[in-house]
C-alpha cells in the first residue's frame, strides 16, 4: 500500500462528546424549547455541499475586516465607533494543528455599550452611528485572520430574573465549503462575568471553556492604538466522526 492510500484511511479521531454542551440545559431557559426530542437523523452530503462553493479575495472588501472603519458615517456624527479598541487574531486549524487557507470567518457583536444594531435589540444602551458589528475575512496561507473591532459590552438578557452575558464576539467559520461550519463565541481572558453565564455553564468541560476564552496577546498589540487578544481555532478535519459511524451526514 503506498503512502498515499494509506493517508486516505487514516482512522477517525472519536469525538469527546463531554466537551460539548448537551442540546438541553436546564439553567439555559432558551435551550429547553429549541433542545431536540427525537434522535437525530443522518443526512448523506451531496457532492457541492461536500466541495463548495469556493471563497475567493475578490468577494471580501478591503474594509470587511476593520469594524472600526466599515461603519463610519459621512453625515451628521462622523467619527470613529466609541469603545476600547481591539484587535483580534489567530489561526485556524485542523485537528492535527494544520492551517486551514482560505476559510471564511464571520463575527457580529454588540456595541461598545452592549445593543447590537438589530430591531429586535431593546436594551436602552445607545446605538454608536459609526459601529455596525459585523465583519469577515479569509484566512491567509498559514490559516491566519485578524480583526480590528471594538471591545463589546455585557448585556442584561431574560434567562433568569438578573442574567448577563459576558462581553462577546460571535463567530462563523466555513471550512472549504458552506456544509462545513461552525458557529461559536469568544469570550475575553478576566471577565468575571464567564462564570455566571448560563450558556457558558452548559459546557460540562472546564477546559473547554477555556478554549473559548481570548488571550491578551501583548506582543501583538498595537503601539498607542490598539490592545490584541488571540483566538484560535480548531476545526474538525480529514478524521472527522461520522455520525453514528457511517460516512454519510458527516
């Protein structure tokens, strides 16, 4: 058997289904109307879902990655978003730490003040003119993203009588294609406000946790601009489990 046959069977890695939040979670009010009663079924991927589409430079603008920028108003409040600056950055990679290229990351958050410029936000914090919170990018070569944002604000929601979520950016990333997805949030390193969150608590894993904590990054900080968190990602790969140990809806 050549080498290159002997890649392609390579084993699957089991997946640890305690580092991942159960579907129900009782202190997660939300969670107990959306959580799944019935077993879930294996789809079988068609082929374009499995190799496409593919995301190219001339689909991103120069200035989807700078939320500091792609909202700013020309009209009667010009300026720049209010709020602590912030760069984010990492790498995507797969599961044996090799660069993801050409990925395609999305992230939306609130304000500096916690409100997300959406209708159906009704927190009495004030919207910024000049802060949309939403960006993409695609990963480089080496599997490698940046965003210059603006650090979020907590925000009150109706889980239980006084619930806050911690500052947070979500996150949508696009393996090679649109069937291969992942949809997570980052948490900011020192947030006493992590421990509290009843989403953040339906992971059973501590470490897990932990892995969606972004760290103060120093050496890449902007000089008199900008403070830096990292945040890498691990995506699934090659050895992916199947569901139920069939390939199809993998």
């Amino acid at each position: 058997m050549n080498g290159g046959h002997a890649a392609n069977r390579a084993g699957y890695y089991p997946r640890d289904r305690r580092r991942h939040p159960p579907a129900r979670h009782d202190d997660y009010k939300t969670s107990l109307t959306r959580a799944p009663r019935l077993p879930l079924l294996s789809v079988e991927n068609t082929l374009s879902e499995i190799t496409g589409p593919v995301f190219g430079h001339g689909d991103i603008g120069p200035l989807d990655n700078d939320l500091l920028a792609n909202f700013r108003q020309d009209g009667a409040a010009p300026g720049a978003p209010i709020g602590e600056r912030i760069v984010i950055h990492g790498r995507v990679l797969d599961e044996n730490a090799r660069p993801v290229p050409g990925g395609l990351i999305e992230i939306w958050q609130a304000n500096a003040a916690g409100r997300y410029r959406h209708r159906n936000d009704s927190y009495r914090a004030p919207l910024d003119p000049n802060f949309g919170g939403c960006g993409r990018t695609l990963t480089d070569e080496n599997g490698h993203y940046a965003f210059r944002t603006i650090r979020p604000g907590p925000y009150p929601w109706r889980n239980w009588v006084d619930s806050w979520r911690p500052a947070h950016v979500h996150f949508s990333i696009f393996g090679r294609a649109f069937a291969q997805r992942l949809i997570t949030q980052l948490y900011f390193e020192g947030d006493p406000l992590i421990a509290s969150c009843p989403i953040a608590g339906s992971i059973p894993d501590p470490e897990a946790v932990e892995q969606l904590v972004a760290r103060l990054d120093l050496k890449a900080s902007l000089p008199f601009d900008a403070l830096t968190y990292r945040f890498d990602i691990v995506l699934r790969g090659r050895r992916s489990t199947p569901f139920e140990n069939r390939p199809e809806g993998n």
